[in-house]
C-alpha cells in the first residue's frame, strides 16, 4: 500500500502541473514519463513507466514496473515488472511478471492479464478474470471472481459471486456480512475460513497485523534517519518531474514567492482553506461522498507540491546571496534543493519554531499555486491599467 500510496502522488503530481492539451513524453534515466489530458501511449521500455492523465491507456511493453493515475485508466502494456494503478476506471489486459496493486470505483482485470505474482484490488466494483500464480486480496463492495488462483485469496465485500472459471488452488478467508455459497468446484468448503463482516473490525485487524510482522530492529535514531532519506528522495523525484515538465510555470511561482511573499502568504491560506473547506461541503451534497477521498488526495497534494516549491524558491534565494548563478543547470537546481530539504528538514526537530517554519514553507507555496491558477481564469488587468493610467506626454 506504502508503495502505491507513492506512485499515486507522484503520478498524480503530473495531472496537478498545468493541464497540457498535448501529450508530453520523455525518458530520463531509463524511466518514461507520460502526462496529458488524454494519454495513449504504445511502449517499448526497458525501466519503469510513470504516466497521468484523464484518460490514461497503454499499450506495448515494458522490462519494468507501471504506474499510471488516472481517470479512466487502460493497461494494455506487457509489464515485466509491477503495476500500481489508480482512478475512477482502471482495466488491466495485459500479462503482468510480478504482482498487482490497483484502487479505484471499478477495477478490472481481464483474461489476458495473466498475474505471475500476488493481486491487490481496492475499490467499489472489483471484477477478476486474469489467472493469479500468487495469492488474492481484494476489498470492495461488491467482488466478482472468474479466474483461477494458484495461491490463498482473501476477499472483504458486501457481495461476493463466482464465475465458471474461478477456481483457489489455496485457502480461501471470507468475510461478508453473511456467510455465502462457495461453489465446491472453486475450493472445498474445509479450506474455507468465514469471517463476519464489520468496516471498523476489519481495518482495525488490517491495522493491528502490522504489529506482527517481525520486522528488522533498527536503532531509533536509524529508523528515523531511514525515513527521513526515503522522504528525501520522493521529494526530489517529485522536483525533477516538475522542473521537466512545467519548467517555466514553476520558475515564474518560484518568483511570485521571493518577490511578493506578504500577498503569496495570504493567498496560501485562503487556498489551503478552501482545499479543507471542500471535505465537509463535498459530504454534504451527499452524492459527493464518493468524491471525498479525492478531495483530501488534493490536499495531500496541494501540500507536498507547495512545500517542495516554497523550499525550493529560498533554496534559490540564498544561492543568489551567495553570488550563484541566476539561471543554473538542473543538476544544481537539484542540489540546491536536496541541501534546503535537509536543513528545514533538520528544523523541524526545534520545538514550535521548526514547525512554524515547515507550515510558513506550505503556505508560501500554496499562495504561488493558488495565484497561477487565479491567473490562468482571471485574465490579468495589468496591461489595460499601464496604458489607461500611464501620464501624458509632454510636447
């Protein structure tokens, strides 16, 4: 999940840049990136595939892993590797070598996505029809199984069917609100475990299994060390994509931040309230509840691409102090910007003080985004003011 979790911000750091009528492909050391509004893409990868859109489909193959946000999402591509999908829509046809990881309100895999290792759905409509070598686990509301599975499965729903071809070489743990007809071509009912349906038990048994795993024991200071670097590098990942991209876009907010911070402040919180605000109005409607979990992945990440911006602005502006170049090279950029992560990173343990800064830091960096966007549907009235109010001429 931690993984998916990643792949999912960071593709969907793609879709948060500047909407791009034209799709926009690159590789930069042996990945492939793709965003757009509509993607559609026939590959031949050797690394990993990171692609968003609103309507994502792929075809083609790639030696790595998949990762692809979307909308609507098609993966058509033969993976060697793993594939972590998430949107609204997400189809998997196409043979994956190791294991699937995919969220969304109906998710599919068809006959041809033949899975050599585990398989993990999360959604509302999960259907499975391609053959699993590993074992399954799918959460949903409704689960519908069609596929044989060589190893366990375990499936949380309100309703669970089976097609002709499903068939747990494994155990199989059932938990639904009430107990169901297994067919006994699908598994032998000795091998069955049923458990009673319950959200809140469930999760908190989900949660509560992490205690178990006997994890490697490493000194305090080194597990914090260790997480600190994995986030480190995310964020890095998340600049480099960015800078890529949207280059120009980020370069003229990284201005709006050293040279109008007042306003940029002001703007940032009544951006970041607005983005909090449409949690509750959003379940209010009702038929918007489905909609909050994409309301708070916004959040989520207004807030990382804000705080990596504003970073990187005074990065920029202390490199200019010390008489660097105005417009330097990306590995520099880069550099710069790993330096600041560490020092703010290293502020945040002096209380009260380090997390003014880091909180000071998201709310520059959501003001310069909430201004792009302002002025991206307001069109800017300074031109017709320095004509209109300019002085007369002399003769």
């Amino acid at each position: 999940m931690k993984r998916l979790l990643i792949s999912t911000v960071t593709a969907f750091a793609l879709s948060a840049l500047p909407a791009m009528s034209e799709q926009v492909s690159r590789t930069h050391g042996g990945d492939t990136y793709l965003a757009g509004d509509t993607v559609t893409q026939s590959l031949s990868a050797t690394g990993d595939v990171f692609a968003a859109g609103s309507v994502v489909t792929t075809s083609g193959t790639t030696s790595g892993d998949t990762h692809i946000a979307g909308y609507n999402v098609d993966i058509g591509t033969q993976t060697g590797g793993d594939v972590y999908a998430a949107g609204s829509s997400v189809r998997i046809d196409a043979p994956v070598g190791e294991d699937i990881t995919a969220a969304g309100f109906s998710v599919r895999s068809t006959v041809d996505a033949v899975t050599s290792g585990n398989l993990r759905f999360f959604g509302r409509s999960l259907i499975i029809e391609g053959p699993v070598s590993g074992a399954v686990t799918a959460f949903g509301s409704s689960v519908h199984l069609n596929a044989p599975v060589s190893g366990d499965a375990w499936i949380a729903a309100e309703t669970v069917t089976f097609g002709s071809e499903a068939q747990i070489g494994g155990r199989l743990t059932l938990t639904t609100p009430d107990e169901q007809s297994v067919p006994s071509r699908v598994i032998p009912a000795d091998r069955i475990t049923y458990e009673e349906f319950d959200r809140g038990d469930m999760w908190r048994e989900f949660d509560r299994s992490w205690d178990a795993v006997d994890m490697p024991m490493l000194p305090v200071w080194l597990s914090l060390f260790s997480t600190f670097i994995v986030a480190a590098i995310f964020l890095l990942v998340v600049a480099a994509i960015s800078l890529t991209f949207a280059g120009p876009r980020v370069e003229k907010m990284r201005k709006r931040v050293t040279r109008q911070p007042l306003q940029t402040f002001v703007l940032g919180v009544i951006g970041l309230s607005a983005l909090f605000g449409m949690v509750p109005v959003t379940a209010l409607t009702i038929v918007g509840i489905p909609f909050v979990p994409f309301a708070v992945l916004l959040i989520i990440v207004a807030w990382t691409l804000g705080y990596l911006l504003a970073t990187y602005a005074l990065a920029r502006r202390v490199l200019v102090a010390f008489n660097g170049p105005e417009d330097p090279s990306m590995a520099l950029k880069l550099g710069v910007i790993a330096l600041a992560i560490l020092v703010v990173g290293i502020l945040n343990f002096i209380p009260f003080v380090g997390w003014v800064v880091n909180y000071t830091l998201v709310l520059l960096g959501v003001g310069a985004i909430t201004a792009a966007l302002l002025s991206t549907f307001i069109t800017d009235p300074d031109p017709a003011l320095d004509i209109d109010m300019q002085e007369p001429i002399d003769d």
